[in-house]
C-alpha cells in the first residue's frame, strides 16, 4: 500500500475518501486549510493512528505545501482542495481563483519537484489524482446525450471557470512535464455530513424547522446525484488503476429535477420527521433564479465501468433516506452550524 497525501480531507467529500483510504491499508496524510466547510470533527476518531497524519496547511501558500511534499515523501496525491459553491463563486469569484487556480499550480509545482526525485520504482507508482466536476462542461441540453470525457469545456460560473481551468493546468503538467496525473469529473454529490449550504442538507433542515424551502426559479433544472461513499470509492480505483493522462467521468445515474428532488426529502420528512408534520411540500416557496443557472449537468460514465469496473451502487431512494436520517440523528453535527448563522444563507446545489 502507498503514502497517500490527500488535499481538503477534512471536508465532505475528503472525510469519506480518508476514511475508505485507511480501510484499504493505505496511509493518509490529509492536507486541510480548515476553511468554514471543513469540519475535523469528521476525522477526530483517527487522531493518533500511526497511518494517519494531519496538518493544517493552505494550498495557496507555495512554501507550506513544497514543505509537506518534502516532510511526508508521498507516493501518490489527490486534490480535493476547492472552494465549490457557485452561489459564494458569484458573490466573491477572487477566492475561487486563488485556491482552484493557484492553489492547484502550487501542488502541481511541489508535486513535479517531487516526482523528480524519486526513484524509478517510485515514479511508476506515482499519480497526481485531480478532482473535477461536470460543470466545467457548462449547460446541457435536455434532449441532449450526457457529457463525456471528451465533451469540450464551457463552463458558465465563476466556479466552474476555476475548475476548468485547473483541469487544463494539471493536463499542461503531464504533457508538458510528463507528471503522471488522472482527472475525474464527477456528478453533485451528496450524503451525511455535507455542509448545510448545499442543496439537500438545507432542505432537509429547513423542513425539520418548518421554515421556507427555497427552490431556484421553476426547480426544473436537473442534476444528476451521486452517493458520497461511492464517489469516495470511484476515487481511490482511479488512482490506484486509471491510466495515467485519462479522465473519467463519475456519475451516479440519478438525473432528477431540483424540484422533484425537493419533494423527494419533503415525502421522506413527512414519513421521519420527530415533529411529525406531514405536509413538508407546502413549504416549497420558489425563489428568484441565480444568474447563469445552468439547466442540466448529466455525466456518461461508461469508461469506468467499462476499463475500471465501477458503477454506483446506492440507489436514489436508499441514499436520500439514509442521508435525511442522518441529520434527524446528528443534531450535535450541524446545531453549531446552525448557532453560528452559516446555515441556510445560500440554496445550495454543487458540491465536486
């Protein structure tokens, strides 16, 4: 098994993937700036394992992370580190540039430097694993087929742009440099502990308070939703097997409308809900549209199941109840989000 460093580990996505890691034998050094959406919580458990190691470190800041290159000698990265919220992207895009886009040039500067050095047998290990979204692929058509790996790149918000262009700097890496490195470009994740920003969490909490759900304009745009512990797994085979130089698309096979998904966790909320309200849909309010809303992102995710073997395995109803059942059970989770005003300020809707 390899030394296996990990950027924004303690985040939503991050915190399942260390976890899955360490299952698999392999030792984790997880790399988080804790910015507001990274919670330690999720890893405290792990604290003092001799295969697992944390340091707070921002990616933005070149020295620190050519530092952690040089004082954990990995074998292999993934990079998670991203802001990820369109919403926050509109309001204030400079900070989606500087950590998407120069924290990206950072790692992939330190992880060259790295490369170099290490022995033949090492090299042919090495992976430097990005982690993408669909959105840098921009709208879809409703009638259209899904986007694949070779769909070309038209993102439409500020974050999807920061996204983008990571992708083409870690593929510049490789071409030009001959860093090994494989790209994933995933469908909206979701599960237990996300940030109650993002779109299912703030349904789920709005309803348990019996306060307004606010859907984007019609709630007829479509995204396509991933269980959180799949992704986590997807991930890890397409580092330890994917091709280096190749992207693959990783999706969930759930396209649903905004509202349909909407009134998917009311109907679960009427059936769990401690309060025991049973007309959660009447809350549904519909809101102004945010700008550039892109319609509908779906992924066509045949090439890793065709040359790696994956395909999800939660189903859409499975996922979503266990995911609201999650809140209704972790109040001491999210109640210091709630305290500290973070909860429910944005819709939400992304999370890659």
């Amino acid at each position: 098994m390899m030394r296996l460093l990990i950027t924004g580990g303690c985040g939503f996505i991050g915190s399942f993937v260390v976890r899955k890691a360490i299952e698999q034998g392999h030792h984790v050094i997880n790399l988080d700036a804790l910015t507001y959406a990274a919670n330690p919580a999720n890893l405290a458990d792990l604290e003092g394992r001799a295969d697992y190691d944390f340091t707070k470190v921002d990616i933005r800041d070149a020295d620190a992370v050519t530092q952690a290159f040089q004082t954990y000698d990995p074998d292999c990265v993934m990079h998670l580190a991203a802001e990820s919220h369109v919403d926050r992207s509109i309001e204030g895009p400079a900070d989606f540039i500087e950590t998407n886009v120069v924290g990206t040039l950072n790692l992939l500067q330190a992880a060259r430097q790295h490369y170099a050095g290490l022995s033949p047998t090492r090299q042919a290990q090495f992976k430097f694993h990005h982690i993408s979204t669909d959105e840098v692929y921009g709208d879809l058509d409703v009638d259209n087929p899904a986007f694949t790996e070779t769909t070309a790149y038209d993102p439409s918000s500020p974050y999807s742009a920061s996204k983008a262009s990571s992708d083409h700097l870690v593929r510049a890496w490789h071409r030009t440099f001959g860093l090994p490195v494989v790209l994933t470009n995933c469908s909206n994740n979701y599960g237990p502990m996300q940030f109650p920003e993002k779109l299912i969490p703030v349904v789920i909490l709005k309803a348990l308070h019996s306060d307004p759900i606010p859907v984007y304009g019609t709630g007829e745009n479509i995204r396509d939703w991933l269980y959180v512990e799949d992704h986590a797994e997807a991930l890890l085979l397409v580092l330890t097997n994917g091709k280096s130089g190749r992207t693959y698309n990783i999706g969930g096979n759930n396209e649903r409308t905004n509202i349909e998904l909407v009134r998917t966790l009311c109907a679960i909320m009427d059936t769990h809900s401690p309060t025991g309200r049973k007309d959660h849909a009447e809350l549904i309010t519909y809101v102004k549209d945010r700008p550039g809303h892109d319609r509908r992102y779906a992924v066509n995710a045949d090439r890793i199941r065709d040359e790696l073997g994956w395909t999800p395995s939660v189903s859409w109803n499975e996922g979503f109840e266990q995911t609201a059942l999650w809140y209704l059970q972790n109040e001491d989770w999210w109640r210091p989000l709630v305290k500290s005003g973070q909860f429910g300020q944005r819709l939400g809707e992304d999370d890659a």
